[in-house]
C-alpha cells in the first residue's frame, strides 16, 4: 500500500464534520432553492432525492473508498487503486480531470457568490435592509451586480481566506471551526423556519414543495436534479476522494456517508422551506435564478424584529458554509501538487487560488462589464436554461450538468468494473454481506445504465 504524505484527521467526528462541511454550502442555500424555483418545485424535490439515494450515497462510499485506500491526491488514489485492480494506471485521469474542474471551473464562480455574501454582512450588519420590500432587495443586487470593483474585492478577499486556511493544513484551526460553526448555521436556517412559517405565504409554499406536479420533469431537468445532487455532495470533482486520504482505518465508510448524505439533503430542504414562504409573501418570483435568497431574505430581515442581527448572523454563517466547501474545492490540487517534490503547500494553494481567481473574474464581468458577451454565440448558442448564456452561465451548467455527470459515471464504472472486487470489499471492512452486495450493485449497474441514460436524454 502507498505510503501517506498527507496529514490525517484528528479523529472520526473531525473528519465527519470536514466532510459535512464540504457537502453543505451555498449548494444548500444559494443553488437548491433557485434551482428549485426554476425547475417547478416538489417534482424536483423528489427526482433530486432519489438520485441522492441511488446515486450519490454509493458514489460517496466509492470516493471515500479510493481516497482511503490510496492514501494520495486524487489523482494518485484512483492511480494506486486502479494498478492495485490490475487496470489501466490511466484512470488517474478521472482524477485529475475532478480536481481540474472543481479547484478551477467550480470554485472560480463559487467564490463569487461568496463574495457577494460577504458582502451582504456588511450591509445587513448596517442596517441596510430595514423596512424592505421586495422592490428595494431586487434594487440593492443590482447595484451590487453593477459594482464591479466591488465584486472583484469580495471575490478576493474571499479567495484569500481560502488560500490561507488551506495553506496551513488539515487540522490546524479549520476542524474546530467547522464543529463549532455548521450546529450554528443549522440553528440560524431553523429559527428562520420559524420566522417563514408565520407568514402568509407558507401554505403556498408547502404545496410547492412537497406536492408533486410531473408534468414539469423533462429530460433536461433530470440532468440538472442530477447535476445538483453532485454538486450538493460534493462529489466527482476529488474533494470526497481527497478527504477519504485522511481518514483512519477504523472509520465506517457507509455510515458516514450515509450521515453526509442525510444530513446535506436536510439542510437543502430546511433552506427551501425557509425561502419559499417569502417568496410568496413577498411576491417575489421563484424562478427568478441565482439572485434568489439575496432579494428574498433580504426583505425578511428588514420585516422581522432583529433582522439586523439576524441577517448578520445568517450571512455570516452562509459565509463560513461557503468557506467549508472552497477549501475542500482547492484541496485536491493543492494535495497534488504537493505531492511532487519541490512545491509546498503554501505555494501549491497560491497558485491554485490565484488561478481560479483569474476565472472568476469572468464571472464578475458577466453581471456587469461583460453581461452581453455570450461566448457560446458563435455556435448559435445564446441560452442556457433559459437565461442568457454569458459566461458564468455557460460555466455553471458546463460543470454541474457535464462535468459532474460523466465525471460520476466514470468513477461509477470504474468502481463496479475496473477495482477489484476484493480490495473494495476489504476497504470497506463491510462485515454485512447484503449491504455490500446492494452498494457494489448499485455502483455495478444502476449507477452507470442511471448516469447514461439520464446523460444522453438530458443533453439531445
Ligand atoms: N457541496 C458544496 C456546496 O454544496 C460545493 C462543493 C462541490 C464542494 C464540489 C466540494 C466539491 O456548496
């Protein structure tokens, strides 16, 4: 077996909540609830649910499973998992390509949305949503979104904070933060709950929610539903792969990413709960994309008593959710490249921060400078689920509805047909025969025919 470099987690809940933390973020917060409203409500609930089921729980058990085993970078574990199988040592290729995609293409566009709620702590701390309503919040984003030099400061900083914290390691301040924090965040989205369940819009939005209307679900809402639900775990892009390198042996595989899957998909409901009654309070529009939680809560704060403090504390809570995720967004090419003599850590998160600033920045231009450039026009492409296709739109589908899709289809097959049976059933430690069985079919076959036919339906 391969040798670590790595530091380990300090213990199981440490790596549990490292890995919660990656899961929930603005994927919860920010993209379920918008993704939600634009693709009609409860039927996508339910599509998204179960592909979290059938799908992304045994694709996280995978991850964990390659990253513990190879004990490397992603790109190094499928490597070593893969030799180990007697396949291809090429499949380090789906590593990379992960790592790639999620430490440039994803986090490039995530650290602007993060930006915008650092941002916003500042201006509800301020006071500055007090007595708003619905044309108010809308006014405020836009100016916010014409801000350039503004969103290019919050980008960075935000970036930056990334950088620092994993530069200096694993375990250094991050796993208490994060223990402390995510009960926090957790008690903040209830309370907000709470808050949305005395407006009048509730009803409305309960029906939105949770009554199923399938007449909305196409091909290429599946796709997305599928695309959300990677990129609400966390998976397909090295981080799942990256955390499992750190994790000791005597930790359950499937327990835990059972607990992570569970625990995601909660939070992303409890988010929708809290928002949607707004929406409907306020008459707001649930399509309205990824403005959504920004026009809408805004209006909540400055309508309840104590939103001041309220909306602080809650964009201040998103904020460290958001970081959680960023870092263990740049954690895989960050491990790479420290693997290979002569580039230490700092540099290595230098280096891989500064890039995906650098794209970024083109998300930043397409709300402002840049807003009409549509680079896909060329090839009569000036939409994409029907909004304009600048280039943070194009971005973002590009990788949760590609990326993440075949990305999770080739580590399912590599998983169920290029690993070793034996050595996955040894990783695991699983003594249940039957739970084995259902995980490594799932991965086998219901994963790969799932991913390809929802692939293919959902692009043509
Ligand atoms: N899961 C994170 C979120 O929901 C984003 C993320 C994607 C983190 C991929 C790591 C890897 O915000």
């Amino acid at each position: 077996m391969a040798i670590s470099v790595h530091q380990h987690w300090s213990s199981r809940f440490a790596f549990l909540f490292a890995a919660v933390g990656s899961a929930v973020g603005l994927g919860n917060i920010w993209r379920f609830p918008y993704i939600v409203g634009e693709n009609g409500g409860s039927a996508f609930v339910l599509v998204y649910i179960g592909f979290v089921i059938l799908i992304g729980w045994p694709v996280l058990v995978a991850e964990f499973t390659i990253g513990r085993r190879g004990q490397m970078s992603p790109v190094k574990s499928v490597e070593v998992v893969a030799v180990e199988s007697g396949s291809s040592r090429h499949w380090k290729w789906v590593g990379a390509w992960g790592a790639f995609a999620g430490g440039l293409g994803l986090l490039s566009f995530y650290s602007m949305i993060a930006g915008w709620v650092l941002a916003y702590i500042i201006k509800a701390a301020a006071g500055t949503f007090a007595g708003f309503d619905s044309t108010a919040s809308a006014d405020l984003l836009d100016r916010h979104y014409a801000n350039t030099p503004m969103m290019v400061f919050w980008h960075l900083v935000f970036i930056a904070i990334t950088i620092v914290i994993v530069g200096r390691g694993v375990q250094a301040g991050l796993e208490k933060a994060v223990t402390f924090l995510m009960p926090l965040l957790l008690i903040i989205l209830v309370s907000l709950v709470g808050y949305s369940a005395t407006t009048s819009g509730f009803g409305q939005a309960i029906d939105f929610l949770f009554t199923p209307d399938f007449s909305r679900i196409t091909p290429a809402v599946m796709l997305t539903a599928l695309g959300q639900a990677f990129f609400s775990l966390g998976l397909t892009v090295g981080t799942m792969i990256a955390y499992g390198a750190y994790l000791s042996k005597d930790t359950n595989i499937v327990k835990s990413a059972g607990i992570v899957a569970a625990s995601d998909t909660a939070i992303a409901v409890i988010s929708g709960l809290a928002i949607f009654p707004l929406v409907y309070t306020y008459q707001l529009e649930p399509g309205e994309g990824p403005g959504l939680i920004f026009t809408t809560l805004t209006v909540a704060f400055g309508q309840m008593p104590g939103g001041a403090i309220f909306g602080t504390l809650f964009f201040l809570m998103l904020a460290v959710a958001a970081i959680t995720s960023s870092i263990s967004l740049l954690e895989p090419a960050v491990s790479y490249f420290e693997e290979r003599q002569g580039i230490g850590r700092w540099t290595a998160a230098l280096i891989a921060g500064a890039a995906a600033f650098g794209v970024g920045l083109l998300s930043v231009f397409s709300f402002n400078e840049w807003s009409d450039i549509l680079p896909l026009a060329l090839f009569g492409i000036t939409e994409v689920g029907g909004q304009p296709a600048n280039f943070y739109v194009v971005l973002n589908f590009f990788v949760s509805n590609i990326v993440m899709p075949f990305g999770g289809l080739a580590l399912a097959v590599f998983t169920g047909w290029f690993a070793s049976r034996k050595l996955l059933r040894e990783e695991l430690g699983l003594p249940d025969a039957f739970l084995f069985k259902l995980l490594y079919g799932l991965l086998k076959f219901v994963c790969p025919l799932a991913l390809l036919i929802v692939i293919i339906a959902g692009l043509i």
